[in-house]
C-alpha cells in the first residue's frame, strides 16, 4: 500500500484482485485492507476466480477516479495475469484519453 502510494499519491482507492476461495487470498486481503486507511487508501475486494468476474470487477473499477491495482498472490492470480494486465493498459489508455 505504501508503496502504491508513493507511486501514484493520487491514490485514493486501490482494487485488490484475490482469490477469495482460498484462505490466503482472505488474509492477504485482510492485511491490506488493516494498513489501507493510514495511508489514505481505501480499497475493495476483485476476486479472480474466473475471467468474466475479472473483467466485470477491474472493468467496474477503472470506472472510478484516483484508482490503482494490487494484486495478491495466487495461482488464480498468476493464470490470469495476461488478462489483469490487458484490463489495466485499456483503463489507463480510457483515462488518458479523457
């Protein structure tokens, strides 16, 4: 989170993709979501199970202003990566454009 922070300081809300089916992407979550407000953050759970709830939540996201991206490790998270990765460059070039 902090360094997200120190990244982008606009930040104000980070979407943190986890895999909400296995107890560590609970606990990462968790911790983040413990260490989010003392650096002005505040964030919201994408879980990864399958490519259409990617695409809904980061899509959903990306939506909102002052956003950034975590993503929490897992194999979920790993499989998908070219997918996150997609769905993140075209919210960057939507909030460019704009």
């Amino acid at each position: 989170m902090e360094l997200l922070k120190q990244i982008v300081p606009e930040v104000t809300r980070a979407g943190v993709l986890r895999d909400a089916t296995i107890t560590a992407g609970t606990g990462q979550f968790a911790v983040i979501q413990s260490v989010a407000p003392s650096v002005g953050i505040d964030v919201s759970p994408i879980n990864v199970r399958d490519t259409s709830e990617i695409e809904r939540g980061v899509v959903a996201f990306a939506r909102l202003t002052n956003t950034g991206l975590i993503a929490t490790a897992s194999a979920a998270t790993v499989f998908h990566r070219d997918l996150i990765i997609a769905l993140s460059l075209l919210a960057r070039a939507d909030e460019v454009i704009e």
